[in-house]
C-alpha cells in the first residue's frame, strides 16, 4: 500500500547502515522512488540546548509530504519552530535506547494531519542517528473515526429518539432490539419484549394489520406514515408507523418508528368539531360576523352580514370597512381598531353608520375581538356587527314622546294651579252665601233646594281637595294609597249625575269592591267616566249606563258602558288619548277627560281599552294594578 511504510525502504536503510551499498545511482532511484517519506536525522542532545535534530538525508516524498525542501544539514527548530515537542521526545528516546518504535501520531504543521511514523537507529550508537519513514493516513483515520462517531450517534439515535424504535425480522416479526422510548409507549421491560414477536405480544389492536403493513413494504420499499391502533400497556393507542428494510448479518429486518399520535387525533378531531361549530355559528348568526385584516378588508363574511349591508360576499371581499362607512363617521373607532391590533384587547359598543349598496344609511353597534396566534400576535379582527337602525329610531321617538310628555306634565300642573286658583274664589263665595241662605231661607224653600246646593259645594270643595291632592303627586309622587271603597265613590258620583240624568238610568254591578289605590286619582277616574258617558249622552234614546268591577288575573278591571252617541274610531283612533282632543260639538268639553283617565292608569303600569261604535256607545275599561304596601 502506498500509505504503509515500504519494506523496500527498510533493506535499504539496512544496506546503507553496513555501508554495502552496490551502486549510488541505485540507492538514489530506490530512495527517491518510494511513496513513503523517509529522511535520517542526527538527534542533539545537550543538557544546556533544547533537544533538537538535523536532517542528513531527505527522499522526495519527505519532501512532498512535509512541505519542507533544501532542508539537508539544517536543524528541525530552524525550519519549524512551531514543532510539538513530542516529536523530538520520541525520537530522542529511541537514539538513546537503540529501539526501533511505531506509532501514529498527529501534527499540526500543514494544518492538521495523521501520519503512520516507523523510526528505528542507524550508523553507531554514538552518533545518534535513526532513519525515520512516515505515510499520511489522515483520510484513514478520518474515515475511522468517522465511523466510530457515526456508529455512535445512530446508537445514541436509536437509544434516546423521543420516537418508538424497534428492529425486527421480517420473516416471524421477532423483536431483535428496542429503545427506551419503545418501552414507554408500551409500558413493558425489554425481557418481556426481545426474541418474541409482535403477534404474540399482542400488539396490533387488528392482528391483520401486520399483514397489510408488510403488503405495502414489499410493494413500495418502504412505509411512510402508516396508521393503526396498537395494544399497550395503557390501554388502546393510535401510532403512526414508518418501516425502512435493513439488512444486517445477512438478515432481512425491518426498523419501524412509532409515533404516538393518539393526543394528535383527538385534537384534530376537536380541531375539525370546533371548527364545524364555529361555521355553523358563523354562518347562521342572528348579527354579522366577519373577519378583517390590517388594511380593513373584508377576509370573509357571513350571511347576516350580506343581509345588513345589502352587498354579497363577493362584492365585500373586494371593499374595506371604511368604503361602507357613512362620511361622517369614518374617524369614528380608527384609533381604537388600531390599537386592537396591537394589544389583543377587545372593543365593544362602538356606534357608526354604514351605507348600503342601495344607499340606504343605516345604525350598526360594532363589537370587535382579536383571533391570535399561538405566539400572541393578533392574526386578523372578528367584528360582530348588529343592526340598530330600528333601536335608534325608537329611542329618539321616545325621546320626543319624553319631550313631549314633560311639555304636557308642566301643562297640566299649569292647569292644575289655574283651576285650584279660579276655583277658590266662587267655591268660598257658594259657601259663603249657602250660610246666609241657611240662615233666611224659608223652611220650605230649605227642604227643596238647600240639601242639593249644600251636597254640590260641599263636592266642589272635595274636588279642590283632591286637585291638591293630584297636584302633590305630580310634584312629588310620594301621595300614600289607601284601600279605597268603590261602592261609596261610585254612589257618591252617581248623585252628582242625577240633576242630569233625567229619565236616565246607572246601574252597578261591582264585583271587586275594594281596591289598594290613590283616592284622588280612582275617584277622578270613575268622575270622568261616568261624566263622559252622561255628558256624550244620544237624543235618540233614554240614556243607560253601567258601572261593573271584575278582577282579571293581576288587574282589577273598572269599566263603564254607555248607548251614547260614540265615536268614529276609524277617523279618531290615533288620536283618543291626546290631550285637549274633542271628536264631537254636541257637547261642551275641555278635551283632557280621556288623557286624564290614561295617565292615571299608567302611572301605576295599568292600561286602558275603549271600545266605541258611532250612534251606538262607548265602553270605557281600565285595568288597574293595586298599590303595593
């Protein structure tokens, strides 16, 4: 071999060294002839110098394999002062011992190589001479090392790979040699398992898998990704499997990698649930969703979206945001959608306008979120976008009806003042004068019309009371309910009515006779009433009315049936309950009988019903909830 030391080499040392050289053109062919270096050095050793050597003969491969040339007579240190010192240690030692020495050693002159290195003594033991013949066999040496560290990180491959290894035979599926991640996935020693087979292990969960897993081996050379469940120590698993075809000591095997996937399954198979779910969720929303990239483009959308916006998916994904923002609003939530983007956090109840594909300009309440990625950078926005067009128009009806309500509430209370007002003078005058007729007036002038004057100033009194009595609660709605007799309150404004009745007839039929209720307020419904139904009463026949009390679930139901003349729902309708609202000049009115009947019930979360026919009469219901204590 060319990188061995040549036998060659060696005779011819020996010849040179008993000086029986037959021809100098000889020993010069053979000597530079050789593929191995060869060179015979002269070692110095002096205690007082460092030890060092000379060279006295060089072939040509010395010279081509050290790099040094011209170098006969000169010193080692001179040529190369970087030398490791071991090199003059060995070979200091074999001219003082006289042995011959092998070794291999490594330089690092040249960069970095191996060098098979024979010397061994020449000419007389004081001359201190050896021959030294050297071959390069760094590429050997790499090859076997990299071999030993090749066979040693597959080892610690197999050994500590996080994935199940096993080597088997193909033939029975004995079980040659395991690694420890083997023994975990199937909670078994490696006794248990080594020189039995799979099958008789009971691995495969189906014993036909084996089968089909060595069909595709034959067939394709190899197995990729192959998936089954196996039996384990743990209970069933499901595994991937990969299979490579190795053959060792002249035997078939197989190595196979078993990945657990049996975590992976479940959550694909939650991953492939969730997302079912969130599309039937997306897609059958009552409000629309979308997702939203950076630049506020529409990434997908849902139905309800389409349906809010009047565009189609299609004609979204090519719009922004901001293109269906109505002008005026298109700074409204820019910073805040910005700052989602950086933060992750949510934004909630932001009101705008959006204008529809057919222009139509719309409310939306705007509820966005962040979908991030596992490393919390925000992916893309979920806007959830409501319709509060029909909100908005009903909260500012409300706000005008609440407008309009404070508007008439400071009316009334005006009202209330002017009548308390004009209303004091001839009641004080009516009372004053009824004291000097009791005081004049015959005795039978007295039993004729005094009873009836004194009961109708003493009513106008009671009625300037109860006016107080509505005004104080208006005020200050802290007016107390007490149990109110309906019976007498129904008598009592019966009495009122009887100078107008004439041959009229009031009848009652009260069931519920009791009821927890602000006097004042009960009162002045039944005085309205009962004076509308007189009052609104036909020429065409007698005059009849019906007072009836009833309770229906949490109600007590106070009504009052006329046959007067009616009123024309149809024309009337809307307007029934506005105040100073009159439906008939047959009569004289103020208007504020009906209004007065509704709030008074409403206040306490009643309701009223009228029902009416033209030239036929009118029934009035009022649904009343008690006071609580």
């Amino acid at each position: 071999m060319k990188k061995s030391i040549s036998r060659d080499c060696v005779e011819l040392l020996e010849s040179y060294d008993k000086g029986l050289t037959s021809s100098e053109k000889m020993y010069k062919t053979i000597f530079d002839s050789v593929d191995t270096g060869f060179c015979i050095i002269e070692m110095l050793i002096d205690p007082e110098k460092p030890l060092d050597y000379r060279f006295l003969e060089v072939n040509q491969s010395f010279e081509r394999h050290s790099g040094l040339t011209n170098i006969r007579g000169k010193w080692m240190r001179e040529l190369q002062p970087e030398q490791e010192e071991y090199w003059y240690e060995i070979y200091r030692d074999v001219a003082l011992s006289r042995k011959p020495v092998r070794f291999e050693q490594k330089s690092h002159n040249r960069n970095t190589r191996w060098y098979d290195v024979y010397a061994f003594p020449v000419g007389e033991p004081e001359q201190l001479r050896l021959a030294v013949m050297f071959s390069d066999v760094t590429d050997k040496k790499n090859t076997q090392d990299s071999l030993l560290k090749s066979q040693a990180m597959l080892a610690a491959a197999f050994n500590h790979s996080p994935y199940a290894l096993a080597l088997s035979r193909i033939e029975d599926g004995t079980i040659i040699q395991v690694n420890d991640a083997f023994l975990d996935l199937f909670g078994m020693e490696a006794g248990a398992i080594l020189g039995k087979t799979s099958l008789s292990l009971n691995m495969y969960a189906d014993p036909a898998d084996r089968d089909k897993l060595l069909k595709v081996l034959r067939k394709e050379g190899r197995v990729r990704n192959y998936e089954l469940n196996i039996r384990t120590a743990g209970g069933e698993k499901t595994v991937s499997l990969s299979v490579e075809l190795l053959n060792t000591d002249g035997n078939n095997n197989m190595l196979t990698t078993i990945q657990d996937i049996s975590v992976q399954k479940r959550i694909a198979n939650e991953l492939v649930r969730s997302e079912l779910r969130f599309r039937s969720t997306f897609e059958n929303a009552a409000v629309g969703m979308a997702h939203v990239d950076r630049e506020g483009k529409w990434i997908q959308v849902n139905n309800k979206l389409c349906s809010i916006t009047g565009y189609s998916a299609e004609e979204l994904k090519n719009l922004t945001f901001a293109d269906i923002t109505h002008p005026d609003d298109k700074t409204i939530g820019v910073n805040e959608f910005q700052s989602i983007w950086k933060s992750g956090k949510s934004l909630h109840n932001l009101e705008k306008r959006y204008i529809r594909k057919d222009g139509e300009v719309i409310w939306v309440r705007i509820t966005v979120v962040a979908q991030l990625d596992t490393d919390g950078s925000v992916l893309y926005l979920i806007p959830v976008i409501e319709d509060i067009t029909e909100q908005k128009k009903i909260a500012r009806q409300i706000e005008i009806a609440n407008r309009e309500l404070k508007i008439t509430h400071d009316f009334m209370e005006s009202i209330l003042h002017i009548a308390m007002h004009d209303l004091r003078s001839p009641v004080a005058n009516l009372h004053l004068c009824m004291q000097c007729m009791e005081i004049q007036i015959t005795e039978e002038a007295k039993d004729k019309y005094f009873g009836f004057f004194k009961e109708i100033v003493e009513k106008l009194i009671n009625t300037l009371t109860d006016l107080t009595g509505i005004l104080e609660f208006l005020s200050t709605k802290k007016v107390n309910a007490t149990l109110v007799n309906i019976t007498d309150l129904v008598e009592s404004v019966k009495r009122e009515n009887d100078h107008s009745l004439g041959n009229g007839l009031i009848h009652n039929d009260l069931k519920v006779r009791e009821i927890k209720y602000i006097k004042p307020f009960f009162e002045s419904l039944i005085r309205n009433t009962v004076s509308n139904a007189v009052k609104y009463r036909s020429s065409d026949r007698t005059l009849n009315v019906e007072i009836t009390t009833r309770k229906q679930g949490e109600h007590v139901v106070f009504c009052v049936k006329d046959n007067g003349i009616g009123i024309d729902l149809e024309k009337h309708g809307s307007s029934m309950f506005q105040p100073f609202k009159r439906f008939t000049d047959k009569a004289t009115g103020t208007g504020i009988g009906l209004y007065l009947i509704k709030n008074i019930v409403e206040r306490n979360g009643g309701y009223v019903k009228l029902n009416s026919k033209l030239n036929v009469g009118t029934t009035v219901c009022c649904f009343l909830k008690e006071f609580e204590e």
